[in-house]
C-alpha cells in the first residue's frame, strides 16, 4: 500500500476521487440523520487557509490565541453568562469528558468511588467519560417525553455523587431536560451540574423568535456549572468545532495541565488534546461574526419551518408516528407495522443514510440546513411506499 516511488498528483486525485464515490454527500439531501450540515462558505474560507495554525501552540500563534478567547466569549454571550472561562474543544465528546474529569477532580478527598448521575437518554459520550475515567455512572429514568425526572435524580444522590449530567437537545429526540429543576437540586447539594448542549446550544436561544417555547438551560440557571455545545452542528462551523465554557475558573483550573517542553501561553493547556487545529475556532469565529444573531435566527426558523413540514408528512401515514411532538429540528419515527430495522434497511438501499436511537426505537431524521422541503419530500415518498409494502417473507 505505501510504495517507495510516489505518484503523480493526477493519479492521486484520480484514486481519491473513486474512493470518496461511495460517501454520501450533504448536498444530495440524503443523510437524513446528520447533525453536521454544509459548514457556512466563510467559514470553509477561513478553515482553508490557516490549515498550519496549532491552537495547542498559542505561544507561536498568539493572535489564534486571542481569537480562541473571543469565541469564548461570544459563547457566553450566547449562553448567559458575562464572564466566560473555557476552552475550544474537539466536539462534544471531548466536552463531556473534559465536564466529567473536572467534576471529578473537584469532588472532596474522601469520595473514594465516584458516581455522576443523569438520566438514560444521555448521549453516549457520558458513559465513554465514565469509562475512561474510572467514575461510576448512575442512569435515572425518563418520563413518558422521554425528558429526566428531577425527583429520579434526587433519589439517586449519595456520598459519592460528584456532578450530573443533563442534556438541552438529546440526540435520540431534541428534547431538553428540565434542566431549572435540576439545577435548583445540584445548587442546593453543592454538587456540579454540567448541561451538554451540543446540539442545542445554537437552536434553544433562537426558538422563541422562531415561534417555538422556550426553554432556560443555560447559565440563567443558577445550578448550572458547565454548559457544552457544538459549533460544528448547528453553528455551521467546519469539524472540529466544541466548546466547554464553565461558570468560575476554579472547575477551569480543575483540567488544566502544565507542559513542561512549552513556553509561555502554550505550556499551560486545558483540554484533551495537545496538537489541535486552530482553522476550526478562527472559522468558528468568523461565522459567529458573519451571521450574528439575525443570521442564526433565520437559521433556525427556516430548520423549524422544514421540521413542521416533516412532522406533518409523518401525520400522513398511518403506520408511521412520531415519538414525541419535536421540541426543535429532531424527528423521532416508529413504525407501527412494519419491524424498524427492515424498514431501515429497505431506506438505505435507496440510498438514504439513516439513524435509529433505542430510546424509543426510532428512525431519527435531523433537520439540517442540507435538508431542504424537497429532500423531505422524497425521503417521505420513499418511507411512505416503503411502510406500506409487504416484505416477500
């Protein structure tokens, strides 16, 4: 595979090019279950161009160092809190892991064993944190909107429980915690609440304006230590794009490690990785500035507009429902008659990529930006013959 001689770039491209046939592509409509989209051109502008920049050398790249604290800062914005400390991350695993190791280096000396609590529609990124970290992770139950129960997570609380875990836009289904509950908990318990909001910490601040409820899950809630989201879902940034703001700088503190072969900013790093791209923030920041506000509100009024329509279609047929009315631009599909995952199967041979979640057993269909009233169109065309089609067995 790797030769000794190299190639002419034509014949490279040539070879790439036959490769990256059988990937999907967002324009076509088809990756239905997406929550990376097109990222904004500006940002692809940007990311193109300052590709040799190290966001994990902020000595050597002083001005990616003030742009990453500008993006900070404009998440904070965002999210309600005046003075933000954090860190640009990877995406929303990273962000998990990085909430639950702070969490657990915060916890008091005598915790031998540490638990953090949340409810089982938590993304599976939370178990992974646990994993690696060696915490043990409680799961509570859900109500019947598939949302926590606050008297469930309560209940759960013990000696070693050292944070819990919420989530504002579940993957399974966009549902939000109620995370004001939660919150008034974990502030009367001293315990630390992290809220991952990597899908819908650029969805919730703009649904009122959209004509939608609104939910607090951000810092407005005073129990609220940790907020994630994701700039690389709904941001419209290019991958990889996270972010961890927390609400003080000591739980900062708590994932901040000294680099001894480092100078300067660079030696003090607060995140998982050490060699980063720096392209993603810079396009991170130039998006964020680009659309501002407004751009975002269009944004989302136009997904939830799309999300109406598809939510209508699935009224349209009989064998299929939706598992809860959409909270934002997430569709949660079971199927009456026909078994889901056959269902699944006969969608992807005509060419749809798909998604199902087990909680409840789902198709999950993610309105996109790329997901255009024409692309839901056929993909409910397709469903609907599908669903009504008798298998041969």
């Amino acid at each position: 595979m790797f030769k000794e001689k190299g190639m002419a770039e034509e014949e490279v491209l040539g070879d790439l090019e036959k490769l990256l046939a059988r990937d999907a592509t967002y324009s076509s409509g088809h990756p239905i279950a997406s929550m990376s989209t097109i990222p904004n051109q500006l940002g692809v502008e940007v990311f193109s161009k300052t590709l040799e920049k190290n966001a994990g050398r902020l000595h050597t790249f002083k001005g990616s160092a003030r742009v990453e604290q500008q993006v900070v800062h404009m998440l904070g914005d965002l999210l309600h809190l005046d003075s933000p400390v954090g860190t640009t991350t990877s995406g929303g695993t990273e962000s998990n892991m990085l909430a639950m190791l702070a969490a657990r280096e915060n916890a008091p000396k005598e915790v031998k064993k540490p638990e953090v609590i949340a409810p089982k529609s938590v993304h599976s990124s939370v178990d992974k944190a646990a994993w690696l970290l060696g915490v043990h992770l409680v799961k509570t139950e859900v109500d019947d909107v598939f949302k926590a129960i606050p008297f469930e997570i309560e209940e759960q609380i013990s000696e070693n429980t050292i944070a819990i875990f919420c989530t504002a836009g579940t993957t399974y289904l966009g549902q939000v915690d109620p995370i004001a509950e939660i919150g008034s908990i974990a502030r009367e318990r001293d315990i630390p609440l992290h809220v991952d909001a990597a899908f819908g910490g650029f969805v919730i601040p703009f649904l009122k304006d959209a004509g939608h409820r609104s939910y607090d899950f951000d810092f407005k809630v005073e129990g609220v230590t940790s907020v994630s989201t994701d700039p690389h879902k709904m941001g419209m940034a290019p991958i990889p794009a996270g972010s961890l703001l927390f609400r003080d700088t000591k739980m900062l503190d708590m994932i901040t490690r000294k680099v001894p072969y480092l100078r300067g900013a660079s030696a003090t790093q607060a995140s998982l990785l050490g060699t980063r791209p720096a392209s993603s923030i810079l396009a991170t920041w130039a998006i964020m500035r680009h659309l501002g506000r407004q751009g975002y509100r269009e944004l989302v009024k136009e997904c939830m507009q799309r999300t109406e329509h598809a939510h209508d279609r699935i009224k349209q047929n009989t064998l299929i429902e939706a598992a809860i009315e959409p909270v934002m631009n997430i569709l949660g599909i079971t199927s009456k008659e026909r078994d889901l995952d056959e269902t699944v199967e006969e969608m992807e041979k005509r060419g749809w990529r798909m998604a199902t979640s087990p909680i409840p057993p789902t198709m999950r269909l993610v309105v996109m930006p790329h997901v255009t009233e024409g692309a839901i169109n056929a993909f409910f065309n397709d469903l609907d013959l599908v669903t009504t089609t008798i298998p041969a067995n």
